[in-house]
C-alpha cells in the first residue's frame, strides 16, 4: 500500500464531464423539478437561475484554491489550512455526511427507472426500489474499485449518451408546446409573486441540490493534468452547462402540466414530459434510460468523492490512517470505497422503512443541502481570507477571488441555517444528526504518525 494517487489520470475534457456527472442532470430533473415546483411553483425556474451565481462563487473559490493546492480533500484541506484542525474536520465531514446521504436519493432514481422498464407495477414499492438500488450501488462500487481510468472511461460513455438523451426531449417538449399550447401560459408572476421567506430558503437548498456535485472535480485534484486549477476550472464550466439543462426542465414541466401534476411527480418528471409531448411510452422508457445513465454516473461521482475526501483525512491523520491507503494495483483508495460501500448499503436499506419513495426523496434532498451549504460556506470564505489583499494587484482579481466567494458563502450558510427553522422533525434529524455524529470521530491530535508530509498552509 502507498499513499499517492495516480497523477496526470484526467484530461481537461474528462474532468469537466466528471463536474457534469457529479450534479447528475437527468436524476436532478426527475426527482428535483418536483419537489422544487411544490416548494416554488412558478418561481422554480427563476429560482435555479438566481440560486446558480452563489454557486458560482464558490466554484470560483475551488478553482483558485485548487491552483494553489490541488488535494484530494479539496474544501477539508483548504478549510484545515485557513481556518484550523475543528472547522476543516467538519468540512470533510459534510462532505462525507452529504455524500452519504445521496447514496440514498441517488439511488432511488436508478432503481424506479429500471423498474419503469422491467416491472411498472412495483413503482413506488420501498423494499423493492431498494432492492434494485442495492444492485447497481454494488456493480458501481466495482467500476470505481477499477481505478479512475476506467471510472473516467465509463463516465465520458454514460454522461454524453445522457445529455444527448436530455436535449432530444427538451427540443420535442419545446416544439410540442409551440405547436400544442402551454397547460400553463407563461406569466411574469413566474418571476416570484407571492413567494414567501419560508419557500425562497427552501427553494435555495433545493438549489443547491441540483448543482452540487461538481466540486467532485477538485476532489480529483490530485488526479488531473494541470492540478487543482485545472480540474476547479472544469467544475466551474460543468455548472455552466447544468443551469441550462434545469432551468430549461422546469420551465418545460410547468409549460406542460399542472403545478398539482408536477409536483407530484416525483418518481421521475423527465418519463411524464416525455409522455405529454406525445413520446409515448418509447419516449418515456428513453428519459428512463436517461435517469439510468445519470443515476450510474453521479453515484461513481459521488462514490469517488467520498472516497478522495475520506483518504485525504487518513493520510493527514484526521482519520484512521488506513483510510489514507492507496491499492498498488489500481492506485485507489481501496479502504475508503469499502467504507462507502458498506455503510451505503445500510442507508439504502434503512430508507425502506420509510412510508414511501415521495417521503424519503423530500427528506434527503433537503438534507443534503444543510451539509452541502456548510462545506461549501467554509471553502468560500477561505478563499475569502487567503485572497483578501489580491485588491493591491488587481480590483477585479478581489473582487473575483475575494468578494464574490465570501458573499456566495454567507448567502449559502444563512439560507442554510434559516432553513432549519422550516423542516420538519425528521429532515432536521438527518440534516443536523449528520453534524452531531461528525463529532465522534474529531480528535484534537492526529491518528498517529501523519502520512502526509505537506505542510498545513495555503499562504
């Protein structure tokens, strides 16, 4: 065992594509328009347009952090090294927690879509979906155990086949409505008439939800020709590309069914779409196949994200030091995986006990956000810190690294902690029981002998 991961693994191309498959567009759309169209109505595809530029911000921040220390760790590493061992701890923590929990909405979308294909009648069955999702998170597991060659290989084949997928639908629907008419005739109250603080908060985590999962590119720091810069760079390009892609979704969904309609179709929205654009079911079983492609590559995303984050704090010590191990054969954190693996399958299993599919995607969606906004409010703010005099060279240059990051960070964490006044009981438990728990594991001292041999600091 070694403690260095394959260098030079990702291209440019091949790193923007992960950014991409981290934010899992087609899963997104289906099981996020929903949720975000109960919470926003018409306000949802304005919402992901205004909600992106603080997620802007803070890919700014990773791509400038990135290019002066391209980690694994990513926001654990940067937050260490600004902000101290407790606060960059409970960075990678969120992550670790936020990661987890999408193993469990990541993973319902795959196995209601595979069931659209094989069995429809046992759409909406809890212990079945769980079923199917413990099938494909294990034949995942087993491509990331690969190596990031051939994770990035498959990621390039399952992210451009769903995104050809995504627009082919998204130009049917459009034309469909020009020809047709709307359901819903576009109105400028879709612009957030009637919004109250309680919906706008919620409708910013949802936000986030749809967005989060490109900083996976930052993870692969490391991993990336060019470093950190590079591999920031194609986190930022890939929100890029995402904000069309769900902006354009939302607004499809309300131009062709009910508010009532859409969000309740939470199972997957793309399958009704596809529908009433008069598809029929061909069409529906291509934007399943779509949901299939993006569950599979945003679960490998999200597998080597933990996995990366997880090693990173084992060879700094923050965590048992076998963690900080790498396979000589594939040149991957074979421990960290197993730790994902395991206590995935817990949770997808755990979620069967759950009443229903609608409950547990509600749930984890909005908890998510919580940890998501946390790690990615600490790294903004960093950046914040450590680029705080560039204003002597450049205005532009702080406003870019500096302003722009801390603002998009404190946006993020109030809306975060406003949010928490607003959830029930059960999504306050996962969202802050996933910081609580973090607690446990915090030792004020590494686990021993630290294998890394970088100094902690960023300046």
């Amino acid at each position: 065992m070694s403690n260095s991961l394959r260098g030079n693994s990702l291209s440019f191309v091949e790193s923007m594509v992960m950014g991409i498959a981290g934010s899992a567009p087609a899963s997104s759309v289906a099981l996020g328009t929903a949720v975000l169209i109960g919470t926003a109505g018409h306000f949802a595809p304005v919402s992901l347009l205004v909600f992106a530029i603080p997620m802007l911000g803070i890919a700014r921040a990773y791509q400038a952090l990135g290019e002066r220390d391209g980690n694994a760790g990513a926001s654990y590493r940067w937050t260490s090294a600004v902000m101290g061992r407790l606060p960059g701890f409970m960075s990678g923590w969120a992550l670790l927690a936020a990661t987890l929990i999408f193993m469990v909405s990541g993973s319902v979308p795959i196995a209601t879509a595979t069931l659209n294909f094989i069995a429809p009648q046992f759409v909406g069955n809890v212990v079945i979906t769980a079923a199917i999702a413990s099938a494909w998170f294990a034949i995942i597991a087993l491509v990331v155990m690969r190596g990031i060659i051939v994770t990035s290989r498959a990621q390039l084949i399952i992210t451009t086949a769903q995104l050809l997928i995504l627009i082919v639908i998204l130009v049917i629907a459009a034309n469909h409505v020009r020809q047709v008419g709307a359901v819903n005739d576009f109105d400028w109250r879709w612009l957030g008439k009637g919004l109250s603080p309680d919906s706008l908060s919620a409708s910013a985590l949802l936000a986030v939800y749809f967005y989060w999962g490109w900083d996976v590119t930052s993870n692969l720091g490391e991993e990336t020709s060019g470093g950190g810069g590079n591999a920031g760079l194609g986190g930022l390009v890939s929100i890029f590309i995402t904000i069309v892609l769900y902006a354009g979704f939302a607004a499809i969904a309300l131009l062709v069914m009910s508010i009532n309609d859409a969000q309740h179709a939470t199972d997957n929205l793309i399958f009704d779409i596809a529908a009433r654009a008069g598809l029929g079911r061909q069409g529906g079983l291509l934007a399943s196949a779509a949901v299939i492609l993006s569950s599979v590559a945003a679960l490998e995303a999200t597998m080597l994200m933990f996995s990366r984050t997880l090693f990173a704090m084992g060879r700094d010590g923050s965590m048992p030091l076998r963690f900080g191990e790498v396979s000589e054969k594939s040149q991957s954190p074979t421990n960290a995986i197993l730790v994902i693996v395991v206590l995935g399958l817990v949770l997808i299993w755990g979620s069967a006990f759950m009443p229903s599919v609608e409950m547990i995607l509600s749930t984890s969606v909005k908890a998510l956000g919580l940890q998501v906004d946390y790690y990615f409010g600490l790294a903004g703010i960093s950046a914040a810190w450590l680029f705080r005099h560039t204003y002597r060279d450049s205005l532009m240059t702080w406003i870019s690294l500096c302003v722009f990051p801390a603002l998009s960070s404190f946006v993020l964490i109030g809306l975060g902690l406003y949010a928490i006044t607003t959830f029930d009981i059960t999504t306050n438990i996962v969202g802050i029981g996933g910081f609580a728990v973090g607690l446990i594991f915090y030792r004020s001292r590494p686990y021993g002998q630290t294998r890394s041999s970088a100094e902690l600091s960023l300046e």
